[in-house]
C-alpha cells in the first residue's frame, strides 16, 4: 500500500516522484478468531477489501498501512466467490 519510486530500465534510475503503482489493491483478512478452527485454505473464513488507489490516494494519501476501521469507510468486504465480479465492477 506504500507509494514508492518507480524504476526506470532506460535510464537506471528511479524516478523523483513516489506514488502507488497498482490501479487496486486487494486486503485479505482471516476472518475465524478461533486459533483451534481455522484453515488458511479455506475460503470462508476469508474477507477480501478492494479498493483502487485513487481511492487510497485521497484519503490516505501519505500512509504505508491501513487500519480494518479504517478500511471499511472506503470499502465493503467481499467473499472469494465474489472477487474477480467485485473487481470488474469497480474497474
């Protein structure tokens, strides 16, 4: 979620500039609280955030990390049979 300096293979530099790169981001959040029942592969106990950056941008526009709080006032979570509909429709 941090911006950084974009590297140019031209010229072996980076750019002066730092901003995000990717057009979304997506946040996952392992959902089950219950350390004797969760299974990282499976998909229910996930929640994904999607969110584009421009929306990061405005709102949080110099942090590197992101609070769930803080998350959930730019974007509503998504089960993993929802994600790829989630994203087309925010593109």
């Amino acid at each position: 979620m941090g911006q950084k300096k974009e590297y140019d293979y031209g010229t072996n530099k980076n750019s002066p500039t730092i901003k995000r790169h990717a057009d979304i981001n997506v946040f996952c959040l392992l959902k089950e609280k219950n350390l004797e029942l969760i299974e990282p592969l499976n998909m229910t106990q996930w929640e994904f955030y999607i969110v584009l950056t421009k929306d990061l941008d405005m709102h949080f526009p110099h942090q590197k990390t992101i609070s769930l709080n803080s998350l959930k006032k730019i974007a509503h979570p998504c089960i993993y049979e929802e994600l790829k509909q989630t994203v087309d429709g925010i593109l």
